[in-house]
C-alpha cells in the first residue's frame, strides 16, 4: 500500500494516511522517551522490536476474541491499522505494585494486588497525563458509560490473556498501558501499540526487568531486553 501525506509524528511512532481513508500506515521509530520525554534517547532497532511485538501480540489477540485496529504488518518498523478516533484516556491494569503507583500512594514495590487494578489517566501530555476518575470522565465527555464499561472490560480481558501468555514464557505481566478508539460505526476498538515500551514485563525466575523500566532506570542494555521479549514470543533467536 502507498504511504500518503504524514497525519501526525509522537514521541515512538509516526502515522501516514493511505490510498483508503479508514486505514493508517503506522512507522514505529527508535526513539525512546520517558517522564512526559524529559528523557530521551535514540536506540537503533528499538523501532522494529515494537513493531514485530505489538503485531504478534495484536494477532494473539484477536485469535482470543480481542480484535484491534490492527491489519497486517508491511515490513520490520510498518504497520496497517484501521483508523480510529482515539479517546483521551490512556489504560493502566496492574497487577503488582511498582512505578507512579508507589510513589503516588506510597505502597510498597513488588506487592501482588489481590485483583488487577484499571486506573484511567487522561491522554494530555502537556499535563503529564493526570490519574484521572470515570466521573472525570463522564463529566467532561471523554468518554460515554457505555464506552468507559467496555474498556475497562476490554482492559481486564487483554490481562487475562496476556498474562496466560506471558506466565507460559517465563514472564510476569505486571503492568501496561491501552489505548482504545471509536471506529466508523462508534464501537470502542482496542489501538496504538503494545510493546516493552508500554508494559513491563519481569523474567519469573530472575526478577530481570525486560521493558523499557531499563531505559527508565538506566539499567543498561535496553535493546537486550526487547530482544529477548521478542525472542520468547516468537520463538526466533536473533
Ligand atoms: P504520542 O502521541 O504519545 O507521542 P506515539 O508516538 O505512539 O505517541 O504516536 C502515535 C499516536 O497515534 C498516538 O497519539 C496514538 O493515540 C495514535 N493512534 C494509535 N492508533 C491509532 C489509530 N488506529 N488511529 C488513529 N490514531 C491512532
Ligand atoms: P507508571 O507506573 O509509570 O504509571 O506506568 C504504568 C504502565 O503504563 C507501565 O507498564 C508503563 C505504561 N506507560 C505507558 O505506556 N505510557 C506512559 O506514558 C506511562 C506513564 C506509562
Ligand atoms: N511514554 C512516556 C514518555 O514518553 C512516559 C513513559 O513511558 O515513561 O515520556
């Protein structure tokens, strides 16, 4: 497919529009960003490890019944998604304490919740995405009851099958980060990317963190990490 007239570029991806009006080509970058991209780095082949992860694991999801913008991949750093108008409301399920969580409540790191945790934080980076409440929500139309009900249904299902998956690769899913849209007909569709960059993901014999929380921490080979997730998905050493 022709890539047209570039729509918008963020801090990971950038968005091109096709010969079709309802479907985006999607071109993952190198780039690497963190605390609202006050810290920022480029990392040759960052870009392609996001683009072959969310890919797979937008497949296995729409093979459980969870469908997404997602089409088809073009090539290692290209994607075709069905356009959507995205809600301001990004989507955290955790599972186990850890990040803004503990220093926000000053819980302590490394708790495993007794049941997952959705929380909404409102897509505005110039407010560095405030936690938010479904009444927030609601009262400023970001989104409709019946759209709050079904992300966070959508949210808790992307969990369970994610985490299944994960717990049978050796990987704890502890926390990540949705973004959903209304497609033509107004139905709530799952979009953006899910990737290292959007949630962490700790190896469950070492602890060894495998996200972007290496970027985060300086924790070193970052790359290294979403190779492996990339390997232990797929199957393929690298
Ligand atoms: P950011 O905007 O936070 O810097 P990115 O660099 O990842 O993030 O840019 C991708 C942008 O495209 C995001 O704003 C995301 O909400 C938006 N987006 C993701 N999927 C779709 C889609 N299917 N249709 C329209 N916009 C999308
Ligand atoms: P947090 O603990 O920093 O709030 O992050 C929770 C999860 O959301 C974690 O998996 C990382 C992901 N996330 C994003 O994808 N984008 C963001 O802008 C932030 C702050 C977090
Ligand atoms: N995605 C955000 C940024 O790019 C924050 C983060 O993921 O830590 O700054």
């Amino acid at each position: 497919m022709e890539s047209g007239k570039m729509l918008y570029e963020g801090k990971a991806k950038r968005m091109f529009e096709t010969g079709d009006p309802e479907i985006l080509l999607i071109e993952y970058k190198n780039s690497l960003t963190a605390f609202n991209a006050q810290k920022k780095a480029e990392m040759e082949g960052k870009g392609r490890y996001n683009t072959l992860i969310s890919a797979w694991l937008f497949g296995y999801l729409s093979e459980k019944g969870i469908p997404s913008h997602f089409l088809k991949l073009v090539d290692d750093n290209h994607q075709l998604v069905r356009k959507v108008q995205i809600l301001p409301i990004e989507v955290v399920v955790r599972n186990i304490t850890t990040g803004t969580l503990c220093k926000r409540l000053g819980v302590p790191e490394g708790m495993r919740l007794p049941r997952p945790l959705v929380e909404f934080y409102l897509k505005d980076d110039a407010l560095g995405d405030p936690l938010i409440t479904d009444d927030h929500a609601l009262l400023f139309n970001w989104a409709s009851p019946e759209e709050i009900k079904s992300m966070k249904e959508k949210s808790l299902a992307v969990n369970e099958v994610l985490g299944d998956l994960f717990r049978g690769k050796g990987i704890i899913l502890v926390d990540f980060k949705l973004e959903f849209g209304r497609d033509s007909e107004g139905n709530v569709l799952l979009a953006d990317e899910i990737s290292p960059d959007t949630c962490r993901f700790w190896d469950a014999t070492t602890g060894e963190r495998l996200d972007k929380d290496r970027f985060r921490k300086d924790l070193g080979d970052v790359l290294g990490a979403y190779r492996e997730i990339w390997k232990r998905l797929s199957g393929k050493e690298e």
